[in-house]
C-alpha cells in the first residue's frame, strides 16, 4: 500500500501539456483562450501493488477548471488500463465547444 501526490505540475511532452490545457480551457469555459496555456495539474492518489498490476483508489487529476476522479488498475506487464471515473467541469456542456456543437448543446442543457 502507498500514496503519492505531485502538485504544481507540468509536462514536458508538448503534445500532452497541450492536451492538458485544452481540458483547462473547455472546463473554464474558455476553449478558444489560447491565453490559458502552461496550465499547472496536481494528482493524488493511493494505490497498492500485486502480480504485476497497479490498483488504484481515490486517484484524483485537477486543473482549473476540471477535476477527475478515478478508481482502476494498471498492467506493468502489457501496460494495459482498466480505469473508471468521473469528470467534473465548472463550465456548462454548451461552453466546452464552439458553433453548431455548442447551440445544441445548450439546448439540451434545459433537460
């Protein structure tokens, strides 16, 4: 059994640390601000090691704007993921898109 936590974080990888910022952007809201970039992540979680599969429980991943929540496993041997969750956005669905996306989504938003 463990735990670890890592806040302030950033990636080094381009590629990631702007997916990370878009998540930022459509959970604020703002998913044309490119204003909101360099986005800092933190990430909790406890977990504990068996047969070669990582099991973990209240893993947490936080921007502004989003917060995960999710509890699964992690192969070390085959790198397979088995993880299910939940996303929590401060935006409404309608202001995670832009155009048409955007109009019906905020239709819907009444039901």
């Amino acid at each position: 059994m463990g735990q670890f936590g890592i806040g302030d974080a950033q990636f080094t990888s381009p590629v990631v640390q702007g997916k990370i910022d878009t998540l930022s952007r459509k959970g604020q809201g703002q998913p044309k601000d490119i204003d909101i970039n360099s986005v800092v992540s933190e990430m909790r979680a406890n977990f504990r090691v068996s047969a070669a599969v990582v099991h973990f429980s209240n893993l947490s991943f936080g921007v502004t704007g989003a917060s995960i929540n999710l509890a699964g496993t992690y192969n070390l041997d085959g790198g397979g993921l088995d993880f299910h969750g939940k996303l929590t956005l401060q935006a409404k669905p309608s202001q995670t898109t832009t155009g048409a996306k955007s109009f019906f989504l905020k239709a819907l938003e009444h039901f």
